[in-house]
C-alpha cells in the first residue's frame, strides 16, 4: 500500500487521531505533551500514530496535510491544526466540543 493512502486509512478509520512525537504516555516534544494534556482534558479516547517509528508517514505527512509540523490533531477526516491551535481551542472551550462532536 501506498504511504500516502495509508495516512488516508489511518485518518478515515479513526474519528480522532493524533500524529505526535512519542506516546501520550512519553511525548518526546513538549509541544506533542501539551496537545496529549489538552485531549486528555477533554477525555475523549483518541488514536495516535508515532510518527519517530514511523519515518515514512514523519517525511509525507506534511506533504498531505499541507501543514510542515507535529503533532497534527485530526478529526472526522479534517486536520485541527498543531500544538498552538489547540491550545487556544482548549483554552477557549472550544477544543471539546469539537471532540465531542458539537463544534
């Protein structure tokens, strides 16, 4: 399969995915750990892909989104943006409901 319909794959399949740099347990950025605190805020389950282990989707994921940086938050199919997006989305209550499916 191709890298590029993979990355399509993983974003349909999963309502709410992050592409980071670690782990939610271990983030290896603190811009990945501040994105994972503020989903873990909302407490909503989400997926997420290493893209450290995963070089391929690291080096065409950019090409894409059409975004050059990690972590990308996205959901239902759309990218929400990096960690400065989602922390104004958190701070403004925003960020839940569009977790939750009301934004």
């Amino acid at each position: 399969m191709d890298i590029m319909d993979t990355i399509k794959d993983q974003i349909t399949a999963n309502r709410v995915i992050l592409y980071m740099k670690g782990s939610p347990n271990q983030p290896q950025c603190g811009f990945s750990a501040r994105v994972v605190q503020a989903l873990a805020a909302v407490g909503e389950r989400f997926a997420y892909v290493d893209v450290l282990s995963n070089p391929e989707i690291r080096a065409n994921l950019p090409k894409y989104a059409n975004w050059p940086t990690f972590p990308q938050l996205w959901v239902d199919g759309e990218l929400i943006g990096g960690c400065d997006i989602i922390t104004e989305m958190d701070e403004s209550g925003e960020l839940a409901e569009v977790i939750k499916g009301n934004g």
